[in-house]
C-alpha cells in the first residue's frame, strides 16, 4: 500500500507543477497587460475611453473604446445567436437519434471541423460571401457583422456540439428508462428528462463556444469590414477588439499612446474571456449540487 502511494507521488507532483506554471502564465500575462495600460489610463477620462470614436491616429487622438467593445459583443452574440440552436440540435440528433454506426461516421467529422483554419474561413468570407452578398443584397459592402458572424458560428458549431453531445450521453440510462416506463415518447423523453438532467452541462458547453467567438481574430479581421462604429443593422461593418489589436499593434510606435491603447484592449478582452471562464465553472459547480 504504501508503495502505491509512493509511485502515486510523482504524477501528483507533477500535475500540481504544470498546473501551478498555468496559473503563473496567467498571473503574469494579466499583470503585463495591466503594466502598458497604465500609461494610457492615467492620462485618458473614462468619458474619452468609452467615446464614440476611436481614431488613433488623428490629432489630436480618440480613443474611444465604445465601437470596438459593441462590435466585439455583436459579432459573439449574433454568431451565438445562428450556431447554438443548430449545436445543441446536433448534439441531441446524435446522443439520443443517430444510428450507431452514422454516430461513429458523424461525430469524428464535426470534431474535424473543429481544427478547421480561421484564416480560410476568413477568405472564403472575403472572396466568396462577401461579392455574393454585395450582388444579391442592396447594401454598400459584403465585409460587415453578418458575415462574421455567419463564419464564427461555424467555428462554434463543432465545439458546443461536441461538448454538449458529451453531456447528454453522461444522464443516466436508468432515467431514460425510467420515463419510457411511464409511457413518455421519445421526444418528451429527450424534452423532459434528458435536456433538463444535462442543462448545466449544455450551458457550459454554449459559454465554451462564446469564448471561442471572443477571442477570434483572423474571421473578424478579414469577414467584419473594420470600421469602428456602432452597428445599427447586421450588414453594417464593425472592429471587433481582436481585429483591431491585430491590425494596428504592427505599426504602432512603441511607447505612444496608441500602444498601450491597444494593450487596454487586450485587457478588456482578457477580463471578458476570463469572466466567461468563471461562469462556466460556477455554472458546472452548480449542476453538480443540483445532480
């Protein structure tokens, strides 16, 4: 026995080590990110940080963060709004409907997608969609929120699916049978018993995909148009967060106002993947209780 105990010594050890260099990565990635923001929040008001505008490179400068901040949350909750629906009605065709050898054909492919390039994405949104939209649609440009939107949910649509197809096939067999037994159908066995029973698990894996859509560059930088401004419809351009930390940061004098800008945003998005974060835990944390 305590031989065991010893041999189980090294990977606790090791798992604990790995585990703490994470949180360490992290500390410290935060505190950078806090260290070359501080320069810009000093000498910016909060009225100037959350304007209407963000023309860095005017003089003299704005640096409102409104536009970037709304385009980021528009493009998530649009791409949530067109993916989510479809994810968990895919989760559910193959938890509870597919056959078991379309299931073993099925699930690897949408796991596959999953590791589909952004970048292409992006291109086939540019190059594709965007000419398409511009031709069939009375609008000025195919580069807006709805084409983003459109190739972000795409990306999500693997990820909630297969996540959330983890979830439902972990509920019990003993209460699908259970609610058969009672003379429920299929349908009010899946509505009822197995969507409630794996409702944390459902949402956790949606928040999962939202996270995934926060932090997205390459789709929103080449698909969203870049304007910062604040979307009135879905086909008008907007400048995600990540969009414009990416575009800007390369030609941006180190050391200017400007710069640490552009490290503010990178913090703002770091809280708001972080805030996700912790929801979903809560929100597992929970279901365990409820369970």
């Amino acid at each position: 026995m305590q031989s065991a105990l010893k041999g189980d010594r090294a990977p606790r050890i090791t798992i604990s080590v790995v585990a703490s260099m994470g949180v360490a990565i992290m500390i410290f990635i935060l505190f950078f990110l806090v260290k070359e923001s501080m320069p810009f929040l000093l000498r910016t008001s909060i009225s100037d940080l959350f304007g209407l505008y963000w023309y860095p490179t005017y003089d003299p400068a704005e640096f409102g963060m409104l536009p970037l901040v709304v385009g980021s949350l528009a493009v998530t909750l649009l791409s949530s709004i067109l993916s989510v629906p479809v994810s968990i009605f895919l989760a559910v065709f193959l938890s509870e409907i597919c056959p078991g050898k379309l299931r073993e054909i099925l699930k690897p492919v949408i796991e596959i997608l999953g590791f589909f390039p952004s970048v292409v994405l992006g291109f086939l949104g540019m190059v594709i969609i965007a000419p398409w939209m511009t031709e069939h649609i009375d609008i000025l440009t195919g580069l807006n929120l709805f084409n983003a939107s459109m190739l972000m949910g795409i990306m999500i649509v693997p990820i909630v699916t297969s996540l959330a197809e983890d979830s439902l096939s972990s509920v019990a067999r003993d209460m699908r049978d259970a609610s058969y037994a009672m003379g429920a159908t299929r349908l009010e066995t899946i509505t009822r018993v197995v969507i409630p029973a794996a409702l944390p698990g459902l949402m956790t894996a949606t928040l999962l995909g939202v996270m995934r859509a926060v932090g997205e560059t390459m789709v929103v930088l080449m698909a969203a148009g870049g304007a910062a401004i604040i979307p009135v419809s879905v086909f008008d351009p907007v400048r995600p967060l990540t969009s414009a930390i990416a575009a800007e940061m390369g030609e941006t004098p180190v050391g200017s106002d400007h710069y640490h800008a552009l490290f503010f945003a990178g913090l703002l998005l770091l809280l708001l993947t972080l805030s996700l974060n912790m929801l979903a835990l809560w929100i597992e944390q929970r279901g365990r209780k409820w369970r």
